[in-house]
C-alpha cells in the first residue's frame, strides 16, 4: 500500500490540518503524488483555509532587473548570525525574452502586481510561479499609478489604475480592471490631486486602496482611501481618527531615511524593515520606544529595489484555478 493510499484513509479534517501547515513549494510537490491529491490540494476551498493559516511573510525586491524574494525569520543553515536569505526568482513569462522588472505595484493574498521596462504588467504568486499577464490599459494621461486589492463582496482580485497630467492638478482618471472580467474599464475621476514627481503604489487594507495626494485647492499633504467595493474615494482623518478609531495613531519620530516594509522576522512578530545605506536595519517599536536592529541577509544583489512584502500562499492569478473541477 502507497503512502498517499495510507494518508487518504485518514479524516478529511485530519488530511486539510496537515496539508495547511506546509508551505506552497512544499504542497506544489504533493501535487505530484496522484490526482487525488492534486485535486484537494487544488480546491478553492482548501486554497482559502490554507491562506487563512499562513504566517510566512516574505519580501519581494528587484536587482538588476530580476526579482529576489527573501525570506526572514529563520536562520540561514542555523547560523545565529544570519537573519534571512535572498533567493533569485526563476519564472518566466516567454521561452523568447527575459523580463526586465521595473516596479512592484501591489502586494495581495500571495499575489504581487509587477510591471516590467516595457510597460507590461503581470500578476505572479513567487510560490508558485503561476502568472497571468494583464490586458494593457490604455485612455488618460500618461502618468499612472496602480494598486491591488481583493474585493471579499464579489470574491475577486483588482486593480486600480490613477491617470492623471504630471503637471495639471485635477482631472485624475481612474480605471479597473477585475480579474473575472478580465477588462479594464473607467469609474470616474478622483477629487484629489495625485501629481507627483515620483508615481506610487496604493496600499491595500481593509478593502481600500491608499494613496498619498493633495486637495486641489490646498498644498497640505493628506491619505486618500479607494473602496474597491463601492469605487468611491474617501479621505482618511489624521492623526484624531481612522476607520473610525479615535486616537488610533501614536507619532514616534525616526530619524531614518529609507523605503520600509512590515516582516515577520525573528527579532519581532511584526516590526519595520528599513533600507540604511542599501543595509536592512529592523525597527522593533515598544509602546514609545523605537530600537534598531542591524539584520544580515545573504544572497542580495549589490544594487536593488524594495518591492513589498507578501505571504505564502496558493492562491492563482488564473481565473479558471478558481473553479472546483468536478463544476
């Protein structure tokens, strides 16, 4: 009798609470052991209840136009002096050209938004490889910012587009595209102000997409949230209230430069990864207390862009991965 025979004589629930403790690479190769694990393995149920149970964070960066995911928390081969390791992605999207990634747009569920020097945008899931590449966005202004969320009213994953005149305040287009309509199409303009010299990724939380902009008649520096469900735009109260909890910010002042991004690392469950002089630094907060942890990570490329960070997960960019076979 096989091993996958004896394990498939086990509970159901027993079998799901085994197979959610292992990561993606690790369930990708289960697949491999017959067809009825490939098809539990790829039910959209179990998809879902392994996402809720992970807590491998990890960061995507780009170095020399390749992309790197690393991996903190455990100890490089047991060395205490090592805090994580940067591992070179493989995947391909053509047999025919090397993608040269430029930007990392959106971080949701186990899937990043990338874009690559050709204006070509992808969703990937680094777990598993899998990608779909995204119709090309055309209409407005020519300077675009993105961000990627998940819509839980429709079950489906989104991304907005804000297209506006580098230099015209106002008259910002916005655009959708949803990856069960597999289109984009227009919502509305914004309200806001959104010219920057720099184009910037939206934030996804909450079900809103967050954005740094002004109002068009005052210079002052404000959050504007996107709800992916309703498509409408709200401003985000600082410092008194978000969400609609009061005195829910506490200031601590960093006098630290840098791009930063939220791990799981094992100085802290959560704390803030800051780049110092292209050298990661942790920022673990205590109450109103900020200390700095140098953080040794082996295998990054000697130059490299900070993407964002994502989980382990096995959720597909590719709408047909979404439905059970047996429909």
């Amino acid at each position: 009798m096989s091993r996958s025979t004896n394990i498939n004589l086990l509970p159901e629930e027993m079998i799901t609470e085994i197979f959610t403790r292992l990561p993606s690479k690790s369930l990708g190769l289960c697949k491999c052991v017959s067809k009825a694990w490939d098809s539990f393995i790829s039910d959209p149920c179990f998809v879902k209840t392994h996402l809720a149970k992970t807590s491998v964070t990890k960061l995507i960066v780009i170095g020399q136009g390749s992309l790197f995911s690393i991996h903190y928390g455990n100890n490089y081969k047991n060395n205490p002096n090592v805090d994580g390791f940067a591992s070179r992605s493989n995947f391909k999207t053509s047999k025919y050209f090397r993608n040269i990634w430029s930007k990392v747009w959106g971080s949701c569920n186990g899937l990043v938004l990338l874009e690559n020097n050709r204006g070509i945008r992808f969703l990937l899931n680094p777990s598993t490889n899998k990608f779909k590449r995204l119709p090309p966005q055309y209409g407005g202004p020519v300077n675009r910012m993105f961000g990627f969320g998940y819509d839980s009213s429709s079950d489906d994953y989104v991304v907005v587009c804000i297209s506006c005149h580098p230099s015209v305040k106002g008259d910002a287009y916005v655009f959708v595209y949803k990856l069960k309509e597999n289109r984009w199409k227009k919502v509305e303009f914004s309200p806001y102000d959104h010219t920057r010299r720099k184009p910037v990724p939206g934030i996804f939380l909450r079900g809103y997409l967050h954005w740094f902009a002004k109002d068009v008649n005052d210079p002052s520096l404000l959050i504007v949230a996107f709800n992916i469900a309703n498509m409408e735009f709200s401003r985000v109260q600082l410092p008194n209230e978000e969400y609609g909890v009061v005195e829910s910010w506490i200031r601590l002042p960093v006098a630290l430069a840098g791009v930063s991004c939220l791990v799981s690392t094992h100085l802290a469950e959560d704390s803030l990864v800051i780049t110092k002089g292209g050298q990661f630094v942790s920022l673990v907060s205590d109450a109103r207390e900020i200390t700095f942890q140098p953080m040794k990570v082996l295998g990054m490329p000697p130059k490299y862009l900070i993407g964002m960070t994502y989980v382990d997960s096995l959720v597909s960019p590719r709408q047909k991965d979404w439905k059970k076979k047996n429909t």
